[in-house]
C-alpha cells in the first residue's frame, strides 16, 4: 500500500503473472484517463449549458458555438483551464508535500459525499411520484439505495476525517459562487 502506484502494479503482477498484471494495469490508466475525460467534458458542458439558458459568469461568451466546428469553443477553453486547475490542485494536495495546509483533501475521492447526498432526495421525490409502480419498486428499491448512499457517506467521513470538512468548505464556497451567478440576465 505504501508503494502507491508502484505496490498497485506489484500487487497485479503478483495475483495475475506478470504479463496479465501489466495488463490489468494498463487497462487501469486508460480507465484513469477516461476519468479524466469526463471532468474535461463536463467542465464544456456544464458552462455551456449554464450559459445558454443565460445563466452564469458572461453567459453571452461561453454560449457562443463555432461555426466551423460546431463547438462552444470558449466553454471549452475555461473547462480546459478548470481541469488543469484541478490538476494542479491534485499535484500540490496529493503527490507533493501538502500546499493547501488544512484544504488538502483528494478531489478525486471526497466528492461521493456530496454526490451522494445529492442523490437522497432524488429517491425520495422518486417514492412520492411513482404511484404506478409495486410497493418492491417504488419503496423498497429506493429505500435500499437511501441507505447505499448514507453507507457510502459515512465511508468516506470514516475514511478521510477532517479531509471531509475541507472538501464541505470548499464545496459550500463554490455553490455560493454558482449562486451568485444563478440569476437570468437579458443580453
């Protein structure tokens, strides 16, 4: 465990030779690297859809789509930026020593609290709505996955510690950002 990347290809290697161990771990980074897609798509995404509803910081500059190639061109640059400032945030939390002081907490692990919590009152507005479906479907499956999502919370506090309140302080500082900009401007 110490060894961290290292320990994790020795320990692959160890249960499934050394030919299907690099295997295993190869198929690791490409899923590492998919991962990071995703946080790359969604920062586009995610200020481009916020900005065609006229939302958000100069929602007027990342709605713009390139006639060429069809791509919000300016979302994707700040979510270019955004992700390489969570890289570096990353480095300086993660794989260096600490930067942030008490703010140093693995962003790629502490936001299943906030997912996950997210997720509750999905389940429970699911339980009001779905009058149609079996007593198995309606109550019992959502109230299973209530407490998966309250299981995986306490996990990740149990895990991380304190970790836990940085990631919140954080979080609450960037939602009261998005808040500022959540109103709808006329351009």
């Amino acid at each position: 465990m110490e060894g961290g990347q290292e320990g994790a290809k020795l320990a692959f290697e160890t249960v499934f030779s050394s030919l299907g161990g690099t295997l295993i771990f190869v198929f690791v980074i490409i899923s590492c690297l998919g991962t990071l897609n995703g946080l790359m798509l969604g920062c586009t995404r995610g200020i481009y859809s916020i900005s065609a509803r006229n939302q958000g910081p100069r929602p007027f500059m990342y709605k713009q789509i390139d006639n060429a190639t069809n791509m919000p061109t300016n979302s994707a640059v700040l979510g270019l930026l955004l992700s390489a400032f969570w890289l570096v945030y990353f480095y300086g939390a993660n794989l260096t020593k600490p930067w942030f002081g008490f703010f140093c907490f693995d962003p790629s692990e502490l936001p299943i609290v906030t997912i996950y919590a997210l997720y509750i009152p999905i389940f429970v507005v699911f339980m009001k709505k779905e009058a149609d479906l079996s007593v198995f479907k309606r109550y019992v499956m959502p109230s299973l996955a209530i407490f998966g999502s309250l299981f995986m919370m306490f996990a990740a506090c149990f895990s991380h510690g304190m970790a836990v309140v940085a990631y919140l302080v954080i979080f609450g500082v960037i939602m009261l950002g998005g808040a500022f900009f959540s109103r709808e401007r006329e351009f």
